[in-house]
C-alpha cells in the first residue's frame, strides 16, 4: 500500500493526464467540424436562385455567457441571370455589416459550387482592401428545390 501523501499525488497526476487527454482528443477530432457545410440551391423564378449555405464555425472556447465552442453559421447569395458564373452577387455575410465582392460559380453537371468571395475590408473613404471570405471553397450541392412562399428575395 502506498503513503497517503504519494497516493494523493498520483491521483492528481492521473486526474490531469485524464483531463489532458480529454482536450487533445477534442481538438483534433472537433478540427473537422468546420468542414461541416450544407449547401441548398433554392429556385425562385428563371434566373433568379437563392443559395444557402450553413457551416459550423468555431465561435472560441468561452465568451460572456460561458462555453461558445461551436457555432452554426448561414450565409445568403441572390443569385441573378443564367449563370453558371455570378459575379458580384447580392451577398449576405455573417455579420452582415460585411460588404463581398467575387464570384459564385454553380456546375449542374457535378451538383457542386465553388466559392471565391472577398470581404471588403476597408471603409469608403479609402482605396478597396479586400480579404478572402472564410466560406471560400468548391462544396457539394446538398439539395436544389423550388422557393417556398415565405423566403422572399433580398
């Protein structure tokens, strides 16, 4: 039987390689969470299509109201004309105060759509700096259906 005192001290040794585990094990299998996107092409009228597109983006580890972790993301294209290729198309951001500019390009032949947007990232007062949008990427179209009454148009 080992002493007390060392038995407490290998307690708290395995209880901290226990909760070390537990973090390491999170962060390397939650990193593919924000590969978790969905992305739905919604017909309104000929041309004219909504595309919505959720993804799950990591919000931080703790923020005013406690645990953020992951958060569930959705970002709005209008999409005008025949395509395949939109350029500069009315684009709702998260946050929205965003302003984008770039191109969304729908291939119907392999359901899939590839992304190139910028945030502008300066005010109207200066020369245009953009950054790339996180979204960027080419994604597979989950589902293409007709609008339902409620979603209006931008």
């Amino acid at each position: 039987m080992l002493p007390t005192k060392l038995e407490g001290t290998m307690r708290g040794i395995s209880i901290s390689l226990v909760i070390l585990a537990i973090f390491v094990i999170g962060c390397a299998t939650t990193r593919k969470a924000d590969k978790n996107v969905h992305v739905t092409l919604i017909r309104k009228t000929p041309g004219k299509q909504l595309l919505a597109i959720t993804r799950d983006e990591w919000g931080g580890f703790w923020g005013a109201h406690g645990y953020i972790g992951y958060e569930t993301v959705g970002y709005w294209a209008a999409l005008e004309g025949p395509g395949p290729v939109y350029v500069n198309p009315h684009f709702q951001d998260s946050p929205s105060d965003f302003k984008c500019v770039g191109t969304i390009t729908i291939n119907q032949q392999t359901n899939s759509v590839t992304i190139k947007m910028e945030r502008i990232a300066s005010d109207s007062t200066q020369p245009q700096r953009t950054i790339p949008h996180p979204i960027n990427g080419k994604y597979v179209i989950d589902s293409i259906r007709d609008a339902r009454l409620e979603e209006g148009w931008f």
